[in-house]
C-alpha cells in the first residue's frame, strides 16, 4: 500500500516510514525543505512538499495514497501546546476529508492525560482539551466511513542517542551540576523504544479496527527517581531531591504520576515490544553521545 506519512523526517516519523518500506509498503513522506527530500530520496521514500501551517496543501497527499500516518506536531513552543493543537485539529480535519474508506493514524500520546490511576486504552478525557480534541476528531472520523485509529506514544520515546524528556534532563544536570527529581521522585512515566513505536503504528494503519484506541507503551512506569539515578551514572553526578522549580517548564510534568497500559493494545494487534527499555538504554550511554 502507498502510505502518506507526515513527520517523515522526525524521530518517530522517520522510524514508522522505514518500518513501512521494510513490511513491502509504499512511503509518501512530508518535508518542507530540499534536505529533508534528498533525505527521503535516500531512504527510498518519495517525498511530499508541504507544511502542517498549510493543512489544504496536504490535501493531494491524502488523495493519492492508500491512508495517511499523521506525526507531524508542532513542538516548537512547549508552553503553548493549546496553539499547537488548535493547528493539529486543522491538519486532521483536512487530511479526514480525504480519506473515506481508507485507514487514518493519527497522534496523541499518554502524556496529557492524567486520570488519577494506571491509564488504559478506554480512558476518553471528558470533556477532551488541547491535542485531546484532535483524537476526539479522530474517533469520531470512523463513524464517517474512515478506518481511523489514535495512537498514543508513552511520555519518553527512546532509541538511537534520543531520550525526549530525558535527554533534556541530562542537559539540565550537566548545566547544573546535579541529576534531579521533584520530591521523593516516585512519579511514575511510561516509556517505549522508538522501534517499537513504529511496529505498533503499522500494525494499527494494517489492521486496527476502526475508532481503536492503543497505547504504545512498554514499561509502563519509570519513577522519575530511576532516571535521574540513570542519568547521575552517565554523567557522573550527584542525584538529589529538588524543588520542581529546578526544572524550569518541565517541573510540573515530572511531579505527575503518569502510569499507563498496552495491555488491550497487545491483544488486538499482537504488539509485543522487543526493544531495550528507558533504563537499559539510559545505562547503555546512548543519550549521552552528541
């Protein structure tokens, strides 16, 4: 099948497209510039010329291919997630429209929700906020003839010299000169190796059913305190109990307690993770490396 990839050339983008090319698929992947096409040329992917600031011009992507992957996500402003999602929700209601009778992955993640226990692929936010609307909009895409289906990455996507959150701990310990956690450090993050994120996106663009909820989740819960003991060996330094202030935006996120399950996605798809875990990787050096 010809699958339209947006994020092609992001960390999680880029793996999904080389698992679809490795399973026998066709990949139209998004760029806005000539490196990231001659980038995707190189990799065997087609590349498509656009932006998500010009959902309309994604529109001819969605059309020409056999289903779309959407990973593509504004990142650039962490303090203002809302804005980013408000252009999220454009992006998917314009390649939504194009897409009846095809499957749809879209994006979410584990992070935002916070149900106050172990989070599960049937959790809904109620009433939904921010990117939360954006899978409101997904779901609601298959009762419309569109085989749509929401995928949600853990907290920390890991893998190839890349923690997410984690990598920026490590700058913030090397800046500071102590690897951190917020109170007795027992906030809890899931985390996946971002291999087997991409196996879990095509399995849901092959074969999830229509409306499915997964969760790309493989440990389900690293406490703070386990990473920042992770990163004080890596980097040689002291590990603390600090204000949350000492970790600036991130502060808030790391005091919550964020555990979550794969259990109903590993039985509907078979998922079965392979990779190393977040510690494992951590412990490797492998974040550390520039």
């Amino acid at each position: 099948m010809r699958v339209f990839v947006t994020g092609a050339t992001g960390f999680i983008g880029s793996h999904v497209a080389r698992e679809l090319l490795a399973h026998g698929h066709q990949v139209l992947g998004l760029t806005r510039s000539d490196a990231g096409a001659a980038k995707l040329e190189a990799a065997g992917i087609e590349p498509y010329r656009g932006t998500i600031d010009d959902p309309d011009g994604l529109r001819e992507g969605a059309r020409t291919s056999d289903g779309v992957i959407h990973t593509a996500f504004d990142h650039s402003n962490m303090a203002d997630l809302p804005a980013a999602a408000v252009k999220d929700l454009a992006v998917v209601q314009a390649l939504g429209e194009e897409l009846a009778g095809k499957p749809f992955v879209t994006t979410y993640g584990t992070t935002a929700l916070n149900p106050g226990h172990r989070l599960t692929e049937d959790f809904r936010p109620t009433p939904p906020q921010a990117r939360g609307i954006v899978e409101a909009h997904t779901l609601a895409l298959a009762e419309k003839d569109v085989r749509a289906v929401s995928v949600r990455p853990s907290t920390v996507v890991h893998g190839f010299g890349n923690a997410g959150f984690v990598s920026i701990l490590i700058g913030l310990a090397r800046e500071k000169g102590i690897s951190g956690y917020p109170g007795d450090g027992s906030s809890r993050w899931p985390a996946v190796h971002v291999l087997d994120a991409a196996v879990l996106y095509r399995l849901a663009f092959e074969k999830a059913p229509a409306g499915s909820v997964l969760h790309a989740v493989q440990d389900e819960g690293v406490t703070v305190r386990q990473i920042a003991e992770a990163v004080g060996r890596g980097t040689g330094l002291p590990v603390e109990s600090v204000a949350p202030e000492h970790f600036g935006w991130l502060g808030p996120l790391l005091s919550l307690d964020l555990p979550a399950s794969s259990a109903i996605t590993r039985e509907l798809t078979g998922w079965l993770p392979e990779q190393s875990g977040l510690i494992e990787d951590v412990d490797a050096g492998l974040p550390f490396k520039s």
